[in-house]
C-alpha cells in the first residue's frame, strides 16, 4: 500500500518517467507561461490593440509542448 505522501508527491512524477524535482521545474515553467498568456489576455481585454495573439499562440505552444511529452494521449 502507497503512503499518502508517496502518492501525493512521487506517483505522478514516476507516471511521466520524471523525477520529483523534475517534474516540479516543467510545472513551474508552464505555470509561468500561462501567467504571462493570463497578463497579455489581460491587457488585450483592455486594450483590444495589443497582445492580439499572444495568449493563444502561448497556450497553443504549450498545448503542443504537453502533447508531444505525454506522447499524445489525453489524460486529465
């Protein structure tokens, strides 16, 4: 039987053939990139002229990036 810590912060991780401290700089990464697609959304909510494209272009470059390192499956 799994103790709660080993699932809460090693399963994962093993799942995606990733070490903890690994997987937790890939989160981080994309965690910061959607923050700055949140920020360029943001700003073109307000001002319609800037950052047309730059949220979706992000999001769809890290769509890309998570697809291809989960070797294309759909898991959530």
């Amino acid at each position: 039987m799994r103790t709660t810590l080993e699932r809460i912060f090693f399963v994962h991780p093993r799942a995606v053939n990733e070490d903890y401290l690994a997987h937790a700089g890939v989160a981080l990464r994309f965690a910061l990139q959607l923050f700055r697609a949140a920020l360029a959304a943001l700003v073109h909510a307000a001002v319609p002229a800037l950052f047309e494209t730059s949220a979706s272009s992000i999001i769809k470059k890290l769509h890309r990036e998570m697809t291809e390192r989960s070797g294309g499956s759909q898991r959530g």
